[in-house]
C-alpha cells in the first residue's frame, strides 16, 4: 500500500505541475494588459504602469513564471486584480460553499444513482430497466442552465415550496450568528446546533442540489448498471445462480463489490465536472461559491484569481482521482498490484 | 472488517480530515456588525416605526475597495450613502446643490474658489468636520493618485482659511464645483482612520449610513445601517437598514422582486422590464444615462481616413431600427453629450440615408458595383447591445458591399489593440467621473501622441484649441461654453466624421411599489440614495 500510495502521490504531483505551467502560459499568451483590471478601464498610462510594476508584469516571462511557482509554494497565491485581496483568502471564502453543494449533490447522486443502477441492472431489459435507461438518459443531456431555471421558476416562484436563491436565511446572521468551524455552513451549524440556519441551509440546499447532482446521478446509474450486467456473464456469478442465490442476492452479494471499482473511478471523474458545472447552478441560486467569483474574474480579466479557481478545481480533481485509487484499493486490493 | 464497513470509515476519515484542514477556527460570521436595531439604545422610538430593511439587489461584487481616495468601482452605490462630497449634482436643474458646502463662489477667472463648509456635520468615526480635516482628505486623495484622483489635477494649493471656509488655489480655470460634486474621488472622510479602512469593518464618512457588516464573498455582502448623528435627521418612514443582495442571474433577481424578498434591481432584460411594468406590487422607473456609445472611426490610417468613407458609415447606422430593437434599454441620442448634462445639444440627431451614404461610397472608390471595402470593428464581448448593433450594421454594409469584420474583445485586449490603431472602428461606451462633458472631448478627441481614448485618432489644432477653452468657460460663462460645445459637436461628427452614436444607454430600474421617493440620478451610475427612500408600507 505505502507504494501505490507514493507512485500515486507523485503522479498527482506531475499533474498539478502541468497545471500551473499551463495555466501560466494560457494567461500569459492572451492578449491585453492584465494590469488594466487593477488599474481601472479608464486607468491613466501611469497608474497602468505603477500597477504592471507592482505585479512584476514587466518582468520577462520565465522570470514571471519562477516568481510564481517560489510564490505558490511559499503558499502566496497572489492577489486578485479585482478584489485586491490574496487569492487564497478568497477562494477560502469562496470554496467551501462550492463544496457544500457539491458534497450534497454527489452524496444524492450517490444514494439515488447506485440503488437505481441496480434495479435497472436486475430487470434488464424490462421496464425498470427502461424507465431508468430513459430517465437518466435524459437528466444527463438536459442542459443544468435551463433546469436550473425551470425548477426555479415552477418550485420556488409558482409552487413557493422552495426559496427562490441564497444559501440561507440573512436574517439569520443577526436572530442566530453562526460560528464558524470549518466555513462550511451545513457543516458548522451541524457541529455548534445552530439548528435554524441548518434547516434554513437545507432547504435552499434543495433545489441547487437536485440540478448540480442530476447529471452525476444518471451517469453512475448507467455505469452501475452497465458494470453490473457485465459481472453477470462472470464465471463467480454461474457459480452463485448454480449454488440457488437468488438474483437479488447475486446482484448486491457478490456482483456489486467488484462492480463499484469503475463507478468509483466515475465519481472522481464527476466531482470535478460538478464543480464547474455548478458555477452556473450558483449563479442562478445566488450561492456565494466559486462560481460567482470565477466568472467575475474572467470577464474582469483578473489573471491571478483565474489561475487561482484553475489550481484549486485541478487540486480538486487530482486528491479526488487520489481518494478514489485508494478507496479502490481498500475495496478492491487487486487495485493496489496494478 | 468487511469491505463495505472498510469503505464507510475511509469516508469519514476524509470527511473528518477535509473538515479539520478547512477549518477557520471559531469565528461568528458577520461579526464586527451590530446586533438587531431594536437593541439600539441611540434609536429613538418614532424612528422605530420603519423597521423594514431596504434590499438592493446588485448584480456584481458591491465593494471591491474601501479607500475612498482610490475607490473608483461598483462600490460608488455604497459609497454614495456612506461618504458625502462637497457638493452633489441635480440632473434636473443642471447644477451642483449644497451637500457638505452650504454655499461657493469662484473669483480670478474661475482660479481661486471658496466653499463654505456645512456646521454640524461630524464623521462616523466622531471627530467633527471642519476645513482643516476636509483639506486633508481631499490632498490625500491626490496624493494616493489611483482611481479617478486626476479630477482635482487642477488645484494648486488649498487653505483652511477658517474652522469652515475652504479655499482652492488652481493652476487653470475649472468648475470646481462640479468636480467637487464628482462620485468618484470627491469624498470627504476623517483622514486619521484612514489606514483602517481596507477591511471594511469601519468607515470614515459623513453620510446618512455607517457599516454594519461586510461578508465578502457571501449572498448578502454588504449590510449599511442609519449614522445617528447624520446632520440630515431622521424621519420614521425613511429605511434605516440597507442591505446589499448580490444576485447575477437577471431573472433570479426578478423572481426575488416579485416574492418582496428585494425591493430594487439596477436592470432587467427588456422582456422582464416590460412584465415588470404590469406586475402588481411591483413598479419600474427608466431615464437616460449620461452613457452612450460610440463608433470611434480610424481617422489616421486605412479606409477611414477618407473622411467620405466615415460619413457614409455614420449614415448607414440604422439609428431608429436599433432603438426600436434594443427595447428602451436604450435610445437615440442628440450628439455626443447626453441630455442633462451642460453643452447637450439638440438637433444632432443622426438619421440613416443609405442612398447618400452609397453616393458617398462611390466618390470613395467603394460600392456594390466597385471595389468591395473590407473593414474591422471590435467591440465589448458580452455586451448584447453592442452586438446588436454590430448584427444589424453588418447587414446594411452588406447592400453597401461593405464587409464589417467584427471581433468581440475583452476591454484590455481591445483597449491595448486600439492604442496601436489596430481596427478601423473601435466601438466603446463614454460616461463622465463627473457631471460634465468635458471628457468626450478632452479624452476622446484632443490630439495625442501616445492615444490612450483618442481612439479615432483625430489630430485637428483647431479642436484643441477649442477643447482647451472650455473649463475655464464652463467655470466662468456657462452659455458662452454652451455654445462652444455646440460649436465643438458639428466639427467633430459633422466636419470631420469621426463618430457616430448609435444610441444612449437608458437605465431600466424596477423597485418594489411601496418604496416612495425614488429619484434616478445618472451623474451616479446605479446609486439609490436611500436617506432619501421611505416606504409606503
């Protein structure tokens, strides 16, 4: 185990290298002075030079790209051109709440995705089988902008069973402050029984998570029913049937075990998907993640902070693909020998 | 352990582990911010009797810098009702009105003005205004240097003359009261907690509200809470909270507008604007911005240096299509100044003429039966007005055997990308950091070496000079200088064909119908001034 764990450790390492090279690179290559954002759009050639100076934007581009890397190890991420603040501090205001729904989301999408996986898989080709085939199908190819809309407009603005936006109740900042542990809302007001901005979050968490989970929902659906199906021509699966298991039995008994090891491999993949595609989710639900803040920065042009969101969501990706190997290995040791 | 049971702990050993390095450690969030206004011992009880919060629904960040010296962002809306200038400009009298000056006066030609501080007024912070603590704010400003500080580039010397007499010294003739009146820049604070502004847990102004909290980053970012001792009083009905609800989606906003749950939306799409308008609860409120669009022709090189090349493209703009199609989110605008500002001027309407504008054409060399004129054109990316005008001028030019290249750019690509001459149309929105049209002039079109917004490129000694002239008549004859902007405006789009204007930029608000006393004031982009709210509820 401690060399799986080390090979896979720098193998993430050379990834997130990758990263922050190109990262670099792309931000560099694009066209338009950076020191504009800080400046201001009617920025005077002085203020635009005092602000290039500031930044090092004169400096020679691998000069630039050594500073960055000295920086980013030192734990400077640098400071955003828009908001003035150090990158880090802001993607730690940011991120949590991103993670919040995201957790929540893939937690659904979990919870939801296998079971149905399974059902689909046991009645294969009947009509379980093609309602969830048919259904999840369609959750995966629904754009998340327009879904995101219409649950919003028909269980917030007509049914008014949901809150239309936030993360919970501002009101609550003053009738109930929050303290707070580990900046993750649903989280905190868990630890410290805070619970009315606990119920607060978790009912605007609804319809955010319900939109950012549908797409991981579907795809874990079909890849446990597929997986499933194919460990059921497996010579164990004859021996169990022979041996007068019942299929429900074979299914969650001895299929399901190996069965998960690409599922697993699929919720890393996703994890980093939903993150992004949550920016846009956020947007439309107000929720104060990263999403507001990677597109602010984008259309500001704030190179640091876009580098910033960019790093994390590849960190992100990387520790999630690492958690997965190694839950893969606990579950799974054949894993661990390849 | 079984497999499943392995799987479990691994969990929440992650869970536990992600947890513990996310953690911040115990802080309550929205400290530094009051508790509930009723525990208020300083609030008087008829004040009391409007307890409702005032939510205004932005669509970006609301504060990006704190310093009121430097400040030059989306924060001018919180800033306006936390920070007071000297004076504060009406667009409907055209005037600069009293705010911290009662009253002023210019002597030497528009170069030496005095101002007459307001008694009464002291900070958030509890010193008291007067020339001495005013004169340092505004040298502060100046020499901090960022943001709009270039307004007060004029001033030479100022003098406390006496505990509240104020007095300019400049190098040139400028309306200094109008400058003073600027939203950007032009802010008096109690320069002694100066450096203690950046995290946004106190303020140093004079105005009607003070910071209660400042959660960057969160759904309602900004709460303002009434300053007691505002020298403008209190009355019940007015809002003594504020609170700033940061929403991107146009149509969450107008989701959260018809629940009550917000009471003002700086804009909506022309569809929702329209429903607005006959939604119960609900009203709107649309005037012209001090906001307009310019089509800024490459005079020094390429096809449009032939000036009949320019004039045919200012006569190929379909100037009513456009503001029948942009729906009243703008409107069609009388030459470069916008109305409500001194040197507007009607009859410069601009008008399509396909019909001349292919004569034109065909003096130049170019038409459907000659040689095709190839052009390029950047424009804002992301701005759908702008696309909109470049669709419908694409298709017109296209009769005209005119083919418009058009590439949307990020400011700074395209600014940088201009400053080399690098398009033969560059299209950009103008506004003033004060109420005054000076800057279409000056900034746009004075001859530059180096151009940094003369993006036309127009080189003309006589409009310099004319340019030049006209701070200190605007300081001194106001009618004499708005005669010389007239005058400025024909040789500019007439003579020299070196703009067109497609349109103004109208703002559409739309706001709770209980709320009363609402005014837009385009000299300050997007600002409610809320001491001035009350509601009807």
């Amino acid at each position: 185990m401690p060399r799986y764990l080390t090979r896979r450790l720098g193998q993430a390492f050379l990834v997130v290298a990758g990263v922050v090279a190109l990262t670099f690179v792309i931000m560099r290559v694009v066209p338009g002075d950076p020191a504009v954002a800080f400046a201001g759009p009617k920025a005077t050639p002085e203020q635009l030079a005092a602000a290039r100076e500031r930044f090092g934007l004169d400096d020679p581009l691998p000069v630039q790209l050594w500073n960055y890397v000295r920086d980013l190890v030192t734990g400077d991420w640098g400071t955003s051109l828009r908001t003035r603040q150090p990158v880090l501090d802001d993607l730690f205001q940011a991120f949590p709440a991103s993670l919040e729904l995201v957790g929540a989301a893939l937690l659904l999408a979990i919870v939801v995705g296998v079971p149905v996986g399974v059902l689909a898989a046991r009645y294969k080709a009947k009509f379980p089988d093609l309602g969830v085939r048919v259904t999840s199908m369609l959750v995966v190819s629904v754009p998340v902008f327009w879904l995101a809309l219409t649950l919003q407009t028909v269980f917030a603005g007509h049914l008014d069973w949901f809150p239309v936006a936030g993360e919970y109740d501002r009101v609550l900042d003053t009738t109930s402050p929050l303290t707070l542990w580990t900046n993750i809302t649903i989280v905190d007001a868990l630890i410290t029984g805070n619970w009315p901005i606990f119920t607060s979050t978790l009912e605007h968490l609804v319809l955010p998570t319900l939109v950012v989970a549908a797409y991981p929902m579907g795809v874990i659906a079909q890849m446990t029913r597929a997986a499933l199906i194919e460990e059921a021509g497996q010579d164990h699966t004859r021996l169990e049937r022979a041996l007068g298991f019942t299929e429900t039995s074979i299914l969650t008994r001895f299929s399901l075990r190996p069965a998960l090891g690409p599922v697993l491999s699929l919720i890393a993949l996703v994890f980093a998907y939903a993150i992004v595609n949550g920016f846009l989710v956020e947007a439309v639900f107000n929720w104060p993640g990263l999403g507001r803040y990677a597109v602010q920065s984008i259309s500001h042009a704030d190179t640091p902070a876009i580098a910033g969101v960019t790093l994390l969501v590849a960190v992100m990706y990387v520790v999630a693909n690492l958690v997965v190997d190694v839950l893969q290995g606990v579950v799974d040791p054949r894993a661990r020998a390849r | 352990m079984r497999w499943h049971k392995r799987l479990l702990v691994a969990g929440v050993t992650g869970a536990v582990v992600l947890a513990a390095s996310a953690c911040a450690g115990g802080q309550v969030r929205g400290a530094g911010g009051t508790p509930q206004p009723s525990g208020s011992t300083t609030q008087s009880a008829a004040a009391q009797a409007n307890d409702a919060t005032f939510v205004y629904a932005p669509n970006l960040d609301v504060v990006t810098d704190w310093d009121p010296a430097s400040s030059y962002s989306n924060e001018i809306v919180a800033m306006s009702n936390i920070y007071e200038g000297l004076t504060r400009y009406n667009a409907e009298s055209q005037k600069p009105e009293p705010r911290l000056a009662t009253e002023w006066s210019s002597a030497a030609g528009g170069k030496e003005w005095t101002f007459k501080l307001r008694e009464g007024v002291t900070f958030h912070t509890g010193a008291k205004l007067d020339a001495e603590a005013a004169k340092k704010a505004i040298e502060r400003t100046i020499k901090t240097n960022a943001g709009a500080a270039y307004i007060w580039a004029a001033v030479d010397k100022i003098d406390a003359v006496d505990a509240s007499t104020l007095k300019f010294t400049l190098k040139y003739a400028v309306p200094l009261d109008l400058i003073a009146s600027s939203g950007y820049a032009a802010y008096i604070y109690d320069t002694a907690v100066a450096d203690k502004l950046e995290k946004g847990e106190i303020d140093a102004g004079t105005g009607p509200y003070t910071i209660d909290s400042w959660q960057k980053g969160k759904e309602t970012e900004l709460t303002l809470k009434a300053y007691e001792d505002y020298w403008g009083g209190w009355k019940p009905e007015q809002y003594r909270k504020v609170a700033f609800r940061v929403t991107p989606e146009i149509t969450t906003a107008w989701q959260l507008l018809q629940k009550g749950e917000v009471n003002f939306v700086q804009r909506l799409n022309p569809q929702l604007f329209e429903q607005a308008g006959m939604t119960e609860g609900v009203r709107t409120a649309q005037r012209p911005s001090f906001q307009n669009l310019l089509m800024l022709f490459n005079t020094a090189a390429g096809p449009a240096k032939d000036v009949k090349v320019r004039q045919a493209l200012q006569l190929a703009v379909d100037y009513d299509g456009l503001t029948a199609a942009l729906k009243g989110a703008g409107q069609k605008g009388s030459g470069l100044v916008p109305q409500g500002l001194l040197g507007h001027s009607s009859g410069l309407e601009p008008k399509q003429d396909l019909a001349r504008a292919q004569e034109l054409l065909a003096e130049a060399g170019y038409g459907p039966d000659l040689k095709e004129l190839k052009l390029t054109l950047t424009y804002a990316q992301g701005d759908e007005d702008q696309k909109l005008l470049v669709t419908l001028l694409s298709t017109t030019l296209k009769q005209l055997n005119v083919t418009l290249q058009a590439k949307p750019m990020a400011w700074n690509a395209q600014w940088d990308l201009g400053k080399k001459q690098g398009q033969d149309v560059f299209v950009m929105y103008w506004y003033p950091d004060y109420a005054d049209a000076f800057s279409w002039f000056f900034n746009v079109f004075r001859s530059a070496d180096k151009p940094q917004f003369n993006l036309s490129y127009l080189k003309n000694a006589a409009i310099d000079k004319a340019i030049d002239a006209l701070p200190e008549l605007s300081a001194t004859d106001p009618l004499a200088a708005s005669q010389a902007y007239t005058d400025l405006q024909k040789k500019i789009i007439q003579d020299e064909a070196a703009v067109a204007v497609p349109y103004v930029q109208t703002y559409q608000r739309a706001l709770s119908a209980d709320v009363q006393g609402y005014t837009d004031n385009p000299a300050y982009p997007n600002v409610v001034f809320f001491h001035e709210l009350s509601s009807a509820g």
